[in-house]
C-alpha cells in the first residue's frame, strides 16, 4: 500500500559542507497521520558523505526522531526505504525511485 502525501515539512539548511555534509532544520511540520501535525519541529535531518575504499558512505540521521513520537515506527521504515532504494537509485542511475 501505497501513502498519498504522508507529510509536509518545511526545513531549513543550517550546515553545508559540499561533498562532506548536509544538515536539514524541520522548521514546520511532520507526518500529516499523527495527532501532533508538528512532530518533527525542531529535529534535524543529516547526512554525513565520506571516502569508504573506492566507494562513498552515507550516514543518515534524523536527530529527534526517538522512539516516544507517534510516528517514530512508519517514519524509521519509510527512511530507510527512501535511503536504501530511492536514494540509492538516484546516487546510481540519476532516477530515484517513489515510495
């Protein structure tokens, strides 16, 4: 099953480091299926990029994303997806992949 629209954040980068790091500020917003419309305000969503042999390592993170928020479950999975496959796709082939 596919979700129509799950969220709707706006965020803000407060770190940028080309080719090393990015750093996401949720300024609004958060998953549109849970009570609290605002459940990721104030987390951060980062990415660490490094040298790992031949090949490059992501490191992913949504700091503030704990497992007490409503959403902690469907959103630990979804990111994981989108890292894994669409990400990764995109990294690839220039293409990501929908969830």
């Amino acid at each position: 099953m596919q979700v129509q629209d799950p969220h709707n954040s706006t965020q803000k980068v407060t770190e940028l480091v080309p080719g090393k790091r990015v750093v996401w500020r949720v300024i609004e917003g958060g998953p549109k299926f849970t009570k609290n419309k605002l459940e990721w305000k104030g987390t951060r969503i980062i990415f660490e990029i490094s040298k790992d042999g031949s090949k490059t390592k992501v490191r992913f993170t949504h700091e503030g994303l704990i497992p007490r928020l409503e959403c902690y479950g469907s959103c630990s999975n979804a990111w994981s997806s989108i890292i894994r496959e669409s990400l990764k796709s995109f990294i690839a082939t220039g293409r990501g992949k929908p969830l």
